[in-house]
C-alpha cells in the first residue's frame, strides 16, 4: 500500500474517558497522558488514525452530527496540547447490523491505509477492547491493548500513555 505508518487509535476509552455515547463536546475528558505520548508519537513519523466504532448511530441513541462533533472536540483539545489527529474513520451500525467496517473487522483500518498510503505492517493499533486487537492483528499490525486485562495476542498491555510512548521508540525500524 504505501511507506508511512500509523498509530491506529480507538476512540472512547483510549483517547478519552468512556462516558457510555457521548452526545455532548462538553463530555469529552482526554486520558492522562494521551497527548503528550501522541504528540510524541507524531515526532517518531506515525500517522495519528482514530478508528472507532460508533454504534450509537445505529441504535438511535446518537447522530452522525453528534459522533463528529464530540471527536472535533477530541481534536481540538489534542491539538491545544500540541497533538494533531490525521484522520478519523468510523462504523456508524449497530453490532447486529451485518456490516463488515465494525471492529474486530479490519476494514477501518485497511480502508485508511489505502487512503494514505500506509504500510500496516510498521504501523499500530491502541484500543481498550479485544475488538481492536483483533481488528489490529488482522490487519497485520503491531497491537496495544490500553487496559489491565490480560488481552490474548496484544504486543504490550498497559494503562499507560507513557508506557505506550516508550514502547513506540522502542519498535523503531532499524
């Protein structure tokens, strides 16, 4: 596909507090850290690609205008912090739909990869769920789980920005 690589993000949960379907800018709270490692991240060459799935809009609990405003605010503050997001893709259904974009599906990420000529197998995908380690593994990308479960297959587990930072310089190709 393309050279460059990317840091795949989840969204809530990972970039910022889980409130359940945030509707509101206002319920965005970034995690600790998060911006300084991203930002970090940007310097070592990754592409910052949020890939979420945002089953709200299938339910009917949220609106596509809802789910852009929220992650607009995502932005926003990480780029207050010196931290700017490349992209933001997402599956809007509801997880008995059918689709084929919802995590653990690669799709999303397969998708951004062919739209900015990434290379998924020097990139990475962080999430808070075994859906986006799977979705990550599929794809052929390294994996990290942000949490404190033990994940099958995920390359780090840990509840750190900081710890995830470190593990990004410490992957550099040689």
């Amino acid at each position: 596909m393309g050279s460059r690589r990317a840091l795949f993000l989840d969204r809530d949960g990972t970039l910022m507090v889980d409130v359940g379907y945030p509707s509101d800018p206002a319920q965005v709270i970034l995690l600790e850290g998060v911006a300084d490692a991203l930002r970090g991240a940007k310097e070592l060459g990754y592409q910052l690609i949020v890939v979420s799935n945002q089953s709200g809009i299938g339910r009917g609990l949220l609106r596509t205008e809802d789910v852009e405003r929220v992650q607009q605010r995502v932005a926003d503050l990480l780029a207050e912090q010196g931290a700017a997001l490349d992209a933001f893709y997402y599956c809007p259904h509801a997880p008995d739909a059918g689709c084929s974009c919802r995590k653990p599906s690669p799709e999303l990420l397969q998708t951004a990869a062919r739209d900015r000529a990434l290379d998924l197998s020097r990139s990475i995908m962080v999430g808070d769920k075994q859906s986006d380690v799977q979705a990550g593994r599929a794809a052929g990308c390294r994996t990290v789980f942000y949490g404190s479960a033990d994940v099958a297959h995920a390359d780090l587990v840990t509840a750190s920005w900081p710890a995830i930072l470190a593990y990004l310089r410490g992957t550099e190709d040689p």
